[in-house]
C-alpha cells in the first residue's frame, strides 16, 4: 500500500515542478523583458541592424 502511495506521489511532484518551471520561466521573461527589450533596441539601432530580418531566420 504504502509503496503505491509513493509512485502517486511522485507523480504529482514532477506536474508540480513542471507546472513551477512553466510559471517560474513566464515570471522571469515577463520580469526581464520590459528591462531588456529597450537596451537590445538601442544597441540594434547602434549598430544599424534590423530586428526580424529574413537574415536572422537562416
């Protein structure tokens, strides 16, 4: 008996730490963006280079 509470329990400790590093990964881009976003623009606009050009998907 106890042996199956075990593998239960295993198994919602792994969706939980996937549901965690799925919140976890949104939080972080969500915190980084608004930071990164305007200092990437600024060094794109530097250097002259276009954001989303056919070059950058090859």
């Amino acid at each position: 008996m106890s042996n199956n509470l075990y593998h239960i329990g295993a198994f919602w400790i792994l969706i939980l730490k996937v549901i965690g590093t799925l919140i976890g990964g949104i939080v972080i881009a969500g915190t980084l963006a608004p930071i990164m976003g305007p200092l990437i623009l600024r060094k794109c606009k530097k250097k002259n280079i276009i954001i989303g050009d056919a070059d950058d998907f090859l």
